[in-house]
C-alpha cells in the first residue's frame, strides 16, 4: 500500500510541476510582450521588427552556448572528464586521447556537453556540474537586466530585453525537476548513487552513438536503477540500448522479452518515448506473435497512425513487415522496402543508421 501511495504522489508531484512550470512560462513571455509593447507600441517600424527577429535569434543562441559551457566549466573544476561538446552541428569529441571537431549529427541538435563523473565522485561535485548550466543562464539573465536599464537606446532596449526574458526562462525550465531537467537529475542523484552512475553511462552511451558504434558495443554500459520504476527516462534509455543491441544481432526474441514489459506501462512513459516504445513494439509483436489482437489496436490507434505517414525509414521498415506478415503482399512489402533504404541515410545517428540498415536487410531477406 504505501508503494502505491508513492507511486500516486510522484504522479501528483510530476503533474503540479509540469502545471507551476507552464504558468511561470505563459506569465513570464506575457509580461515580457507588455513591456514590449510599452516601448515600442506608438513607434513600430520594420526596424523593430527585424531587432525584435534578430534578438530572439541571438539570444537563444547565446543561452545554448553558455548552458553548455556552464556545464564545461563547472565539470571542469569539478574534476570530470572531457567526452563531447556540440552547437548545433559542430562538435568536439575526444577520440584515442585527441579532441577532434567536426559536423557530425547529433540526438541533441541543439547543444551538449557531456562529460564523466571522477571514479570517486560525490554528490555536491554531480550537483555543481548540473547546476553549471543553471547558473550560466541565471549569469545572462543579470547581465542583460542591467543593460536593459543602463541604457537608453530604444533598440539596446529590446533586445536586451529579449535577451532577458530567454535568460530567465531557460534558466526556470532548466532548474524545475521535471522530466530529463537539470533539477531533476540534481534532485534525483542528490542522495541515489545509482542514479548518478547511470546518468554516467548515458553520457558514454551518447558519446558512443556520435561515434557511430553499434549498440552490441554499448551494451556494456547498460546499468539499471532498481531504485526508479521500469518507467523513468534513464531505465528507458537502458532498456532501449538493450532493444536495439539484440536488434542488430538478430535476436528478436530476446528483444521481445525486453521491450513487452514497456509496453505494458506505455502509458506511464514520458510522451517523448511513448512513440519509440509502440514502433518497435509493434515492429517485433509482428515477427514474434503476429496474430495477436494488439497488431490491430496498435495499427489503427495513435501514436502509429501519425508515425505512419511519415517519410522515414523505420516506418516504410514496419509497413513492409506488416504487410508481408499480415495482409500476404510481397510486392508491395519489396517496394517500401526499397524506399526504407533510400531513407537510412536520415536517420539522426551513424548508430542509428547501422541498426536500421541491419533489420531492413532481415525483412528483405524475409521477403525474397
């Protein structure tokens, strides 16, 4: 009973700060948009509209590059390890002992760093590496404040403003413990030290994943939390990387047994992994037990319906395995075939690629 109790009042939690955390948001811009209207509303011109444009993209540009730094520095002093650091498309990544930059594609499109705890790490040096970024955003949002009133310029003013308001706000959405947040992983590793080996070998995960190794090779760092339900991210993103490492080998069964019991809480999972669950679900419900009622629910209901229709590999991949296995037509299971390997090259990773490639070349087979 009182593991039920719990479980009811996380939910609570999660939910009351899911809702503080919007309102916060929706106050913040509509406070930000009247004070925009009070400078500006009886002299609008085009020249304030191209600020107003430029400023925004600035400065979300400026809070990605100094969230990350934040956290480069604050892991830095904190004795951690150098692994990755990306904007936009450009990263730095350690190989053999060297940094080396290039564009490579990243499952973090908008900025990372990513760096590994020291062998004797403790929590107030976890919580300061995870606050780096938190105090990053915090630092431009009192930077851009004292511009905002030091100066006189109408259009410093504006964008100083701008510059204030993404501070701030990404400083909030960053510090609520929500989700995969700062806060939350603060919060989280603040007294479970499985949890912050865990968040450790995601980041080696991810590092591994921008270098392009198979998931058979990552699987090593696969370590699950008992602490934290089947259900929350980190266990996910475990469990996920186990999926797709017997994926590539072929060992769908095995595959199976893991991803069922995911299933089973779909709808306890983050909406973010709702949909990579019911896929692949799906994909190996129709290799492993096709006629099972629930190929039928999950092909008519959502999030596969919306899935569906999308122009990428893994759902031309699915399409050619259901219509071969279930609706008998070869042809047209060759034909979607074909297009899922005109469409691998899209996939966000060379890992992701590699895995894709694996299981359209098992359908293939299959089907010829």
């Amino acid at each position: 009973m009182q593991g039920i109790n719990n479980f009811k009042k996380n939910i609570l939690n999660n939910g009351l700060v899911k809702i503080v955390s919007k309102v916060i948001y929706y106050l913040m811009i509509g406070y930000g948009l009247h004070i925009v209207g009070e400078i500006i509303w009886n002299e609008w011109n085009i020249y304030f509209t191209f600020i107003l444009f430029v400023s925004i993209l600035f400065g979300l540009i400026i809070n990605i590059l100094f969230h990350e730094l934040g956290h480069l520095f604050a892991g830095l002093l904190g004795g951690y390890s150098f692994l990755l650091f990306s904007i936009m498309n450009i990263i730095w990544i350690k190989e053999n002992r060297k940094i080396e930059i290039g564009k490579r594609k990243s499952p973090a499109p908008l900025g990372q760093c990513l760096m590994i705890s020291p062998t004797k790490t403790n929590s107030s040096k976890f919580i300061f590496y995870h606050l780096g970024g938190i105090i990053a955003n915090f630092l431009i949002f009192l930077f851009a404040l004292i511009l905002y009133f030091v100066n006189t310029d109408v259009y410093i003013k504006i964008s100083m403003l701008v510059l204030t308001l993404i501070g701030i706000l990404s400083c909030i959405s960053n510090a609520i413990p929500y989700g995969q947040s700062d806060g939350a992983n603060i919060l989280k590793g603040l007294k479970n030290i499985d949890y912050r080996r865990q968040i450790d070998n995601i980041l080696k995960i991810h590092v591994g994943i921008m270098q392009g190794k198979s998931y058979v090779n990552l699987k090593e760092y696969v370590y699950l939390d008992e602490r934290q339900p089947i259900f929350s991210p980190t266990n996910i993103i475990m469990y996920s990387v186990l999926v797709n490492a017997y994926n590539e080998e072929q060992k769908y069964e095995l595959a199976f047994e893991i991803i069922e019991p995911l299933w089973e809480v779909i709808d306890k999972l983050e909406s973010s992994y709702q949909l990579e669950i019911t896929k692949e679900y799906f994909f190996l419900l129709l290799l492993i037990s096709p006629e099972r009622e629930e190929v039928k629910v999950i092909k008519s209901g959502e999030p596969y319906c919306s899935f569906n229709k999308m122009e990428r590999a893994d759902a031309k991949r699915i399409q050619a395995a259901y219509v071969y296995i279930v609706e008998k037509e070869k042809d047209k299971a060759l034909l979607l075939i074909n297009q899922a390997k005109k469409l691998v090259n899209r996939m966000p990773t060379i890992s992701d690629q590699l895995n894709e490639r694996k299981m359209i070349s098992y359908i293939e087979k299959m089907v010829s």
